[in-house]
C-alpha cells in the first residue's frame, strides 16, 4: 500500500523506489522486483519479500532485491530507533536539488510538519550516484545523521519511521517534503522571495500529534486509491 500511495502521488513515477520495514534485528521486509514487474502503483502482495541486511532470502523465489538495497540496509544497521525506511524519486525535490533551490520554511499552517521540517534543517547527500554499495549506503549515513530525512542530490529522497506505524511515517515525510520542494521551487518559477517563518509565527504552529500528522494523510492517500480502484482490496 505504501508503494501504491507513492506511486499515486507522483513521487515514483515508473518501477524505481521501494520502500522496507524492519523484521526483528537483522532483516527486513522490503519491495523487490518480479519476472512481471509492472511498477510501484500496482505493487502485489507477493512483491514483497524478507531478507536479511545483506540482501540473501529463502523466499526471494523469482524476485529480486532493488541494487540501492544498501540504503535500506546502512541505514537499519546504523540506527536502531529505525523501523522503516522509504526510497523514491520526487520530481519536486530533484528539481529543487538541481537548480540549487533551498527548501526553506516559507509557510506555516499550510502544512505544519513540512514547515517543521525545513526549519529542522534538511541534509543533502551531494553524490548522484547510485548507492548500491555497502560504501555508498555507509556515505547517506553519514550525510543523512539523526535527521528523518535526506536528499539526495540529482536522484531522490530517503525518509524514515518510527514504532507502531513506521510505514506510515515515512510515507507521509516524503509527501510532507515533496510538499515543502513543490512551493518552493514554485516560488524560485514566479521569482519570489518568500520571508522565512518568523519566532512569532514558528511559536503558533502546533505539534498536532502523529495520529493526526500521519495515520489521518495515511488513511487520506489509501481512501484516494480506492476512489482509483488502485486498492489492495
């Protein structure tokens, strides 16, 4: 369903992206490619399949693990606090990373998390590589630290979750910073210079909580898919 929710959203365009979820502490759950590989909007059940962090499977059957599997991988090694982890390829942010647009907190109540967001500071992995190493993940690590997301530069974005509902949480990061590109590279387009958000107006945006930030926009995309008959049901 999350990869159907980003897919649908414009935030992976094709059959590139994938997104996993933690299983116990060295393996995970993660989106692979089949002999049928249609793409991420119509992503089966079957389509997901458990590894461990080196990418070996029983059950990888006719499957294959993604080549940026090591993103995943480093990034479940290096932090335990992890349970899910989203990659995808938003335009919005590729566009911004490439005409060197900063993702600056420009609004407020428009989308409070977005906003929160950019004033936390968004890392950039500066390399438009393909991280299919171990090294390469290593490097994201790095770049990326403690933050819930990162850019990578000429590529994508990685986002991840916490807990309970880690899936959910890192799918709405990435449309909470696909959100937060999408203004402001519509801002660079109409040549504004948007002021960034004030103390004053910084102290009247709430945290509102992550049943309401998340499992709400989660349940928001999946009744979307299913207006689209592009439910799992």
């Amino acid at each position: 369903m999350a990869c159907r929710i980003l897919a649908n959203a414009g935030l992976a365009e094709d059959i590139l992206g994938h997104v996993s979820v933690r299983v116990g502490d060295d393996a995970m759950l993660v989106r692979c490619r089949g002999a049928r590989e249609e793409g991420l909007l119509f992503t089966l059940d079957e389509d997901i399949r458990q590894v461990d962090l080196n990418g070996s499977g029983a059950d990888l059957g006719q499957w294959s693990v993604p080549a940026e599997l090591p993103i995943h991988a480093e990034i479940l090694r290096s932090r335990p606090d992890v349970d899910a982890v989203v990659h995808c390829h938003p335009p919005s942010v590729l566009a911004a990373a490439l005409a060197g647009v900063q993702l600056r907190p420009i609004f407020g109540a428009y989308n409070i998390p977005a906003a929160r967001m950019a004033l936390d500071g968004i890392p950039i992995y500066p390399r438009k590589v393909l991280i299919r190493s171990t090294e390469l993940g290593r490097e994201l690590v790095d770049a990326m630290g403690q933050a819930p997301v990162c850019v990578l530069a000429g590529h994508g974005i990685a986002t991840v979750g916490s807990g309970e509902h880690a899936v959910e949480q890192a799918v709405v990061r990435a449309l909470n910073l696909d959100a937060l590109a999408r203004v402001n590279v519509e801002q660079a387009l109409l040549g504004g210079r948007a002021s960034d958000l004030d103390d004053e107006d910084i102290a009247e945006l709430p945290d509102l909580g992550s049943s309401f930030n998340d499992l709400n926009l989660w349940r928001h995309h999946v009744a979307r898919l299913r207006l689209a008959g592009l439910d799992l049901d």
